[in-house]
C-alpha cells in the first residue's frame, strides 16, 4: 500500500521535507517505524508520537488509513 | 448540549490584533444573558535563550488534525460547562514578540463557570492540538519551541 | 514586593468600552516578558425579574473607602502572583445592558499564575470594595442588585 | 462631638439622604446604632455594616473618625 507520511516541526528538519509517499507492505505502525528509522536513523533519538485518522496511536496499533502524521511535542499558544 | 456545531476555522494567519478582540467583544453587547466574559491572551515573549533573544515565532499546524481538535475541545467544554459561547483563535505563521498568537473567549450568565472553562480551554488545547512554534533568534537562528 | 504602587483611579464614568479595552491590550505589546494576559468583564445582564427586565444598572460607590481597597487588593495579588501588571477598571453611573461594567487585566510571564491571579482579583473586589448597583427596569421602577 | 453620617444604596432610601452630620454624646458604634433606629426604625430590619476610616468595624468598636459609613452588601462587578 502507498502511505504518505507528514514530518512536523523539528522532524521535518531531519527528514528534509514536509511529507513524502512511500511503499508499505507490512501492517503495524511499529514496522512503518522500523522502515523510517532505516531511512532517517537520527530519528530514533527522537521524541515524537504517530497519528493516523486524527489521533494519536499506539505503536502496536494497525496502519487503516494512507495519510500517517509524525508529531513531536506540541508547542501552541 | 444537543444542538450541533459545525467546526469553527480557529486559525489566522499572522499575529491577532487588539482591534480583532475589541471587535469579538462589541459583538457580545446584544447577547444580553451574558454577565462574565473571561478572555486568554498569549503573548509571544522576547526570551533569552543562551544569549539569544527571541524576536518571532512561526507557527505552523497539522491543519486537519488541529481542526479535529480544536472542535472536540468546544465541544467538550460546552458539555462540561454553562456557557453562552465560546471563541478560539490560534495564529499560523510568522507572530513577533509582544504580539498576541492565541486568542481564547468564554462567556456565561456567571462567572464561577467562565474562570473554569476558560483554564480547562487553554490546557486542552496546550496539550492536545498539533501547533508548532519555532522561536526564531535575532541573529536568524531558530530553535523548536517546548511548552511548559 | 518593595517597590511602592499609588493607588490608581479605578473608577470610569459610564460603561467600559470595546475601544478602550483593546487601547489597554495594545498598550502592552512592547512587554515582551509577558507571555500571558487574562482578562475579566463584567457585563450587565437584562435580567427578567418579576416579569420585569433590567435595562441599566446605576453603580454608585463609597469612593474613598473604594479606592483604598482597589489599591490593598492591588498590593496583595501583586505579592502572592509573579505579575507583570495588573489593571482594574470599574463603572459608576448608568451602564445598560449589553454593557461592560467591570475590566480586571492581569498579565504574566506564564499562563498558570494568571488563572489565579485574575479569580482572586474579582473575588476580592465582590467581597471587599463598597460598590453598589442599582437595577433599573424598562418601566423605571428599579431594585438594588445583590450578588451571588 | 459632631459625626457625618454616610448612607449607601438601599439605607439612602430610607434616610432620604446620603449623608448628615448629627451630634453624638456617647463613644461605641452600637450607641450610635441605638440612636439612628429611633430615628430611622425601619434601618433595623436591613443588612448592613458600618465603616470608620475607610474598614468595617464591629459595633463594640469605638468611635474614633468623625465620618461613618453605613454600607449594605457589596454588589459591584
């Protein structure tokens, strides 16, 4: 499945871009992560969370949706 | 609370002026069950950070996601607390220091409930809504904001 | 706190307008250490009492007695919260409906200390300053407010 | 002595006045009290406190300010 995946804030800084589209053919978040933390090592130092439909999830949760956001801490108002 | 809000665009691009909030505030005047309006302002601060002043913060947002959120949080605040209405504004983009970023309006019949929903307003978006400030130096640096 | 504060004057004639609040927000723009405001206003309620419907109230004061509380009320938030600064504004005469009676403004570097400043602020001047409001009805027969 | 005597909201009513200056023999606040019921009986059955330089006093206080207050519940804001 394509999964585009969106970098904000300082993780869109390691990742040099905003979002990017890439092939997934596993079914965890954990194993999306494994995937990333090949293609951005300094990633892994990171404190971040994943959100998928809106929400956050757990690592251990299913991929159900294409569109999966990486979230470091918010820092509004 | 059964009637059914429709989500609000809380976000605007650039600092929010004093004349916007002057502007909120007048509108009230016909809304004449009100009697407490209780308003949260934050204000960009000119911090020093290791010898470096803070002079802006960009403001950038997982949009769909904030909306999301930002209208789950009305809607819980209405449920918890008697309110007559409720307003949110959130800048996007470049705010500098000593001007407003965040915006947030409550008003009720009473003011017990509007210093409750107002705190719990501001913490709820705090630490719920994708914002992210960059706080960027005077010599152009930048580094990511943390809340406390 | 050991820097000495003159009782301000507290009181305006007539209601507190929109103008006037957003003057005093943009007044505090070249603070930059400030990273949160929090606002009170009261406003007057056309409240149905008896079949009848307020439609002003009239604020009358014991002045002298007034201001020296405004200022003891002063002294003791700016000792128990790290304020930056700390504005209050009262009506005397008539303010109708629709009408903000009562401006309180507080302003810190952290958002936590103005929840709690500002709530103790008007809960003070509630309990402590001798200002009386007289509810006047659209017939002209009036009654004197009592808080709650 | 010669004390002022200051009335607010509803009491103004029913003095028909906001203030008067009578001549007081006696030094206790409930003397004083005594005194303003014989001349407003109706005062005695509303809520009110006395003032004397600018705090409420309790009415086995002396009098000690020639101006005094008599001030209702407080309902500003």
């Amino acid at each position: 499945m394509q999964l585009q995946i969106k970098y904000f804030g300082l993780l869109a800084e390691i990742t040099h871009c905003d979002e990017e589209t890439i092939e997934f053919s596993k079914s965890q978040v954990s194993e999306l992560l494994e995937e990333l933390y090949l293609k951005y090592p300094s990633l892994k130092q990171k404190d971040f969370k994943v959100a998928q439909n809106h929400e956050i999830v757990s690592t251990d949760s299913n991929i159900t949706n294409p569109e999966i956001a990486l979230l470091p801490p918010f820092s509004g108002g | 609370m059964t009637k059914e809000r429709k989500p609000k665009n809380v976000f605007k691009e650039g600092a929010i002026s004093s004349e916007f909030i002057a502007e909120s505030i007048a509108k009230h005047q016909s809304k004449t069950s009100i009697g407490a309006h209780n308003i949260f302002l934050g204000q960009v601060r000119a911090d020093d950070i290791d010898g470096k002043t803070v002079s802006a913060i960009e403001y950038t947002a997982f949009e769909g996601m904030a909306s999301a959120k930002f209208h789950e949080i009305r809607e819980a605040t209405f449920s918890k607390f008697n309110l007559t209405c409720m307003h949110i504004y959130h800048s996007l983009g470049s705010v500098k220091t000593g001007e407003i970023c965040l915006f947030v309006f409550v008003s009720s019949p009473r003011r017990k409930e509007v210093f409750k929903a107002l705190e719990y307003v501001v913490e709820e978006i705090k630490a719920k809504v994708p914002v992210y400030g960059k706080e960027i130096f005077e010599d152009s640096t930048h580094q990511w904001k943390v809340n406390s």
